[in-house]
C-alpha cells in the first residue's frame, strides 16, 4: 500500500470483508471438532510467554488474510523505523525510543545518532548508585534517621507504570519499607498516602516528564510544605526529595538540587516510561538488579517483535487478532482479565497505553478514517471480575474479545488456592469458547421456559497467555507485548499512536476555571457550566 492507500481500499482489507462474510455459521465447537491440533497448533511463545489463540474465530485462512494485512500496510517497515530512531511521531516531530532503554550496554544496534541515546546507561547507573544509598541506609533524612519511605508523586504515565510494576512485583520488594504512589489532584489522595508517615524517614520522587503538571506540581508543593511542618528548615528539602524530569529548569525553580535530579529525554513518551528514570520508585523497592531483570524482560520482547515472522510474532498476532474484530466484527471494547492479584493493576495500566496511544480518529496526515481504531479497554483481576461483569461476556448481545492472563506458578502456594485460581481461568475460557447448546441444557433442566435462559451460545473468543511465574523478566515481556501489539494496530490503522491531543484541552480548560473560582479571571461560559460553579462556589464552605 502507498501511504495514501486508504486502508479499506487495500486488496487484504476486501479479502478479510469477504472472508468474514464467508465464515457465517462457523462454531468453535466445530473448528476444534475438525481439527484435534488446534489447540496445539494455533498457539506462540517467545520471551517466556505462550499464547494460545485457538480459541479465536480463526481459521488458517483468517490468519493467512490478517498477516497479508500487516503486509500490505508496511507494519514491520513502520517498526524497523522506530528501532532506527526515525521521528515516526510526526505530529511532535520526534523519535519513539522506549525500545532504546532496554537495550544492553554495548548492544549493536542501539540508534546512537538520537540526541540522549548514549546516556541511558549513564542515568541507570545514577539510578542504581541512588537505589543503593537509599536502601542500605546510607541516604539519611535532614535529621540523620534513614529512609523507610518512598512517595511517588506523578500522574499519568510518571504513575501508572511504576505503580503497577510495584504491585506486580511486591515479592520482589524491600518488605521493610514502604512504597505509596499519589496521583490525583484530589487532597484526599496526598492526605491517606502520608497520614501515618514520618517525614523524617520520608523521601518524595517528583517525577514529571515536563514539570509542568498541575496535579504533580500541586502534591508536590503540598508535600513540601507537609515537610517543613515538621522539619522546619528549607535545607531540609535536599535531602527528602529527588525529581525525575527532563525539565532541569523548572527542578531547580522547585528547590531540588539538579544533582538528585534523573533525566530522560523526549523520546520516551509517558505511557511508554516505565523503563526510563520514571522507574526509580521502582527501583527503590525492588533494587537495581531485579530492576535489570525488568529490562532484560522487556528487551526479550524487544527483540522477538523486531525479528520475528508475522505469522509467529506474538505482539503482532494479538494486535492482528484484536483488530479482526474492532473492524469486522464491529467488537467496541477489549478485556483483560489478569488471573494473579499482583497484576490487580495491569488493566489500568493498559488502559492508557491502549487508548491513549489509539483513541484516534484522523491518520497520521490528518484525514478523517471511516473505520474504528482503539477499542474500550477494561478488566479486572480474576476470578473477582467472574462474580461481576463476565455475566455480560458469557450471555450478553456484544462480542467482548478477552485475554486471559495467568501465571502456572503462584508467589504464595496455600492450601489449593492457585489450582482453583488456574481452574477457574481454564474454565471461563471453555465455557465462552464452546458455551451450553439448547439440547444439553434441556438434557439437565426439567422446566422448558427455564431453557433460553440458561444456554450459552459460546463462540466468544479469547486468547489465553501464560508465563511460568510473575519474575521482573515475565513481567517486562508481558508489558512490551502490549507496547508492541498497540503499536501493531496503530500501524495497521495508520495513526499516531505517540501523541496524546486529547489531553490537552481538559487541562487548559482546568486551568481557566480554577481561574475563575480563585476570581483572577472570568469566563465566557455555557449555562451549563455556569450554573455548576454557581452551585459549588456558594456551598463549598
Ligand atoms: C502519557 C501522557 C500523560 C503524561 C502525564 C504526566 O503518555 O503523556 O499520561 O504521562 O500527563 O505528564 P508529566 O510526566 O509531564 O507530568
């Protein structure tokens, strides 16, 4: 395809149309019936991650239209330019190099030429040397006591990431100290983060890609001034906060020495930053080594999506999955049901990465599409998504594709727990995959008028990925696979996935009112929003 090929005018888009339509009546009770291999055969692995995408409705001919797809539309040349550092974020005219922080030291094909590539390592070790004081005590608070308390402070990408990783990896994780993330704007958040913390062993990590961020800034300036409550010297500020920026000026306009300051450079986006210094509170609880663990996990992933074949690269199966039915099935929405608590917050996190980087509706050149991209991303850890909203997976009028996620050994092997856990996977996707046909509902359920209700027509797809144990390693395959399957899509729809537009106008329009509410400006405003500020002006007390 030529880049100005509309994608449903290409010769695999029609194809994929017609197969569709020719695939009507089809039931994996049937495929699987057909082929006994299936369940061998349609599977993956790379990286310490299998996945099984039997349970797909695919035949090998659908397989064959998707990765002609991937083809036509120039996937892996679009990858093979951001591993080489081209600017493929037109729109902010910069290079996407998250690949670039995993990259082992001396590593060949690391894009040197990029402006900051060759300091990667440079800020790890600043980081690992950091990690180190801190952990063995040798970092000391303003009065002398070590620190026992790490807060992270950011939103958005400087949150998520480290966050979730933090949660996954709590095995991992120094036991004695403790970790907290704040994020939202909301007091309350700042306010059950610190209330049983001493700031005397308390060390805040600003981390902020520009600095700039209301909501960042603003914990930040709280944090600071919960601080000198107690410890009631400015000097004290030196030794209880650090910044991860790439924003030199605006750190030292804070008050932080530039010398505790962890750089990253423009092209690490937000969402994709868990790797870069955005990690350090990661890093802190787990330590550098596990943290290279990470890496090596990522890199691992990195590395089987830049040189596998189409047709056995896992990233881009997902994706090619995923796209099959947003764009023929007309599916909105993508579960993603991690069955490990520790991964409790893995769907928020693929929630920004997914539909930040895909919720658009013009390709890179600005024209409108006249097809759908990111779908609703959401999920929950099973098996507590199973007593909620599965109802609706299993028996409701959408097709809900889901991806199942598990882990063959568990971090804390009591009594029967994770047999039942992986159980209980299993079993979800046999039953949306195969369902209750009318016939063996009516062979157990004497009351006829009870029979509808009780079928399931199966036929729901799922692909079901598996890792061996929650390592840092799998943990940093399983997170590029995403970085990677997003990317898949967006290549295939010919978006941006880099840029984040959409954002920007609720924070400027944020800004304006809180204006308004502090009277240093007035707006022309909707009587909507009028009457809402009224409202909340004179009750707030
Ligand atoms: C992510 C987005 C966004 C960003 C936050 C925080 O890709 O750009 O979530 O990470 O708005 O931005 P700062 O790191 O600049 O505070």
């Amino acid at each position: 395809m030529t880049s100005t090929t509309p994608l449903r005018q290409t010769a695999a888009w029609a194809a994929l149309e017609a197969h569709q339509a020719s695939l009507a009546g089809q039931h994996l009770r049937g495929l699987f019936a057909a082929d006994p291999t299936r369940g061998t055969r349609l599977t993956a692995e790379a990286a310490g991650i299998y996945l099984d995408y039997s349970k797909n409705l695919v035949t090998d001919e659908t397989m064959a239209l998707l990765v002609a797809l991937a083809e036509e539309t120039g996937v892996e040349a679009r990858r093979d330019a951001m591993f080489a550092g081209e600017a493929i974020n037109n729109t902010e005219g910069r290079a996407v190099l998250h690949t670039a922080l995993r990259m082992p030291r001396g590593y060949a094909s690391l894009p040197t030429r990029v402006a900051g590539v060759s300091e990667i390592h440079g800020v790890l070790d600043k980081m690992a040397a950091f990690a180190e004081r801190v952990r063995s005590g040798e970092w000391k608070g303003y009065t002398g006591k070590p620190i026992r308390n790490v807060v992270n402070l950011g939103i958005g990408g400087s949150d998520l990431g480290p966050a979730m990783a933090y949660e996954a990896l709590r095995p991992y994780s120094r036991r004695d100290m403790v970790f907290r993330f704040v994020s939202n704007v909301d007091g309350s958040d700042f306010a059950e983060a610190t209330r049983d913390l001493d700031p005397e062993e308390t060390l805040f990590i600003v981390a902020s890609k520009t600095f700039t961020t209301i909501e960042t800034m603003t914990n930040a300036n709280t944090a600071r001034d919960w601080l000198l409550e107690k410890l009631c010297d400015k000097i004290a500020i030196a030794a209880h906060f650090v910044a991860v920026s790439t924003n030199a000026v605006e750190v030292a306009r804070f008050g932080i020495d530039t010398d505790n300051m962890f750089g990253f450079w423009d092209w690490v986006g937000g969402r994709y930053s868990l790797t870069s210094a955005i990690g350090l509170s990661l890093m802190l609880a787990i330590g550098p080594d596990h943290f290279g663990e990470l890496l090596d996990g990522f890199h691992a992933m990195d590395e089987h999506f830049r040189t596998a074949p189409i047709a056995e690269n896992l990233p881009m199966l997902l994706g090619l999955l995923g796209l099959w039915y947003s764009n023929f099935h007309g599916a909105e929405t993508q579960a993603v049901l991690p069955y490990d608590q520790y991964l409790n917050k893995l769907t928020a996190y693929l929630q920004q990465l997914d539909m930040e980087s895909n919720g658009k509706s013009v390709d890179r050149d600005g024209r409108r599409l006249d097809y759908n991209t990111g779908p609703v991303v959401f999920g929950q850890p099973g098996t507590n998504g199973q007593h909620a909203f599965y109802q609706l997976i299993h028996q409701g009028t959408r097709l809900i594709p889901c991806d199942f996620i598990g882990c063959c050994q568990t971090q804390n092997p009591l009594n029967v727990h994770h047999d039942l856990l992986m159980a209980n996977l299993f079993a979800q996707t046999r039953a949306l995959a195969f369902g209750k046909t009318a016939e063996e509902v009516a062979g157990e359920e004497k009351d006829a008028e009870l029979v509808p209700h009780r079928v399931f027509e199966g036929n729901r797809p799922t692909n079901t990925i598996l890792v061996d144990r929650l390592t840092p390693q799998a943990l940093g395959a399983l997170i590029a696979l995403y970085e990677h399957k997003v990317f898949t899509q967006g290549a295939v729809w010919g978006i941006n996935s880099f840029d984040q537009w959409g954002v920007q106008l609720g924070k400027v329009l944020a800004t304006e009112l809180g204006e308004v509410f502090s009277g240093k400006a007035k707006a022309a405003l909707d009587s909507s929003t009028e009457a809402l500020v009224a409202r909340y002006l004179s009750r707030k007390g």
